[in-house]
C-alpha cells in the first residue's frame, strides 16, 4: 500500500465520524434553537466528531473490522450523550 492509498484509507475511515458529528450537531441546534443559542455550532460539532472518532477506533479495535453495526450504534450514542453535555448539562461553559 502507497502513501496514497494509507491517505484515502484513513480518510474514508474518520468521513463517518466526522459527517455524523457535523449532521448531529446541526440538528440539534436548528431542533432546540431557543435552548442553544448561546452554544457555538463549531465547539459543538468538533466535540460530537471527537467522540465518533474514538468509539470508531475502539470498534475497530475491539471488533477487528471498521463498519460493524455495532460500533455504528456506539457511535450514535457516543455523539447523543456528547451533544447533551456540551449542549445542555454544562451551561456555565457556554458564557
């Protein structure tokens, strides 16, 4: 494998990651609007990408295979539990 290929490689491994925690945190700042208007979409997102970022390393880890269902669910809670913290449970942060 070249150097290209370990690039593409890498790449289409974090594109879930990254592509749900950007969906996932504008949705849940168009659904509660009013709730998180003082929270930044940027600090927001990158949290929730960083959090599926680590449930898929450890899925591939633990499973030996990236693309399991579980880890995908894993990842869908992973990004629900950040978005809450960051969003809702940690209101002195966001001043």
């Amino acid at each position: 494998m070249g150097p290209l290929d370990a690039l593409w490689h890498l790449a289409n491994l974090f594109a879930v990651p990254v592509l749900m925690g950007a969906l996932a945190a504008a949705l849940a700042k168009g659904l509660w609007r009013h709730e998180l208007a003082g929270v930044a979409y940027a600090p927001l997102a990158g949290w929730a990408t960083a959090a599926n970022a680590a449930v898929e390393v450890a899925g591939l880890v633990i499973l030996g295979r990236d693309g399991r269902i579980a880890t995908y669910a894993a990842m869908v809670l992973a990004c629900a539990v950040t978005l809450w913290w960051r969003g809702f449970a940690r209101p002195s942060s966001r001043r």
